[in-house]
C-alpha cells in the first residue's frame, strides 16, 4: 500500500513544478488594452513572410477592367498577367 500512496505523492508533485514553470515562464502583456484577449499570451510571435513573398493582394481599382496587384501586409504573392490577377500563399 505504500508504494501506490509514494507515486501518488510524486505525481502530484512533479504536476505543481510544471504548473509553477509554466506560472513564472509565461509571457507577460506589456499592454494594458482592454481590447486584448484573454489568450493573447498564448499566442506565437510576428509572422514573418518567407523569402520571394511580394505580400500584396489583387483588387480592382475604379476606372480599371482588370485587377492589380496593391501592397499590403497580407503573406500572399500576387501576380496580374492577361487581365487575370492570381494570388498564392506565401
């Protein structure tokens, strides 16, 4: 009996230093917004657009026939041949 009440007690201690490493690692929020998600923190990093990404969009200005390709912060590649404006991820 006493080797089951021994693992229960390490399991429930090695739970509580997982739970303190995740406590004091975890990211802070320097913004005080009130428009912030409660999981803000939990989310990763910047994206970052892979080499070669022209990170613009297709759209069709007024006056226009066809559409072009307009800059954006979108992770897309856009390429306007033909009158025919395609885009791909990045």
């Amino acid at each position: 009996m006493r080797h089951p009440l021994k693992m229960a007690v390490r399991l429930v201690v090695l739970a509580a230093l997982v739970a303190s490493m995740q406590v004091m690692t975890g990211p802070a929020s320097h913004d005080n917004s009130p428009y912030l998600s409660a999981l803000s923190d939990l989310a990763g990093g910047a994206v970052i657009a892979a080499p070669g990404c022209n990170t613009k969009f297709c759209a069709k200005e007024p006056g226009r026939k066809t559409p072009t390709c307009h800059q954006s912060t979108s992770l897309y590649n856009c390429s306007a041949s033909g009158g025919v404006c395609t885009i791909t991820p990045c």
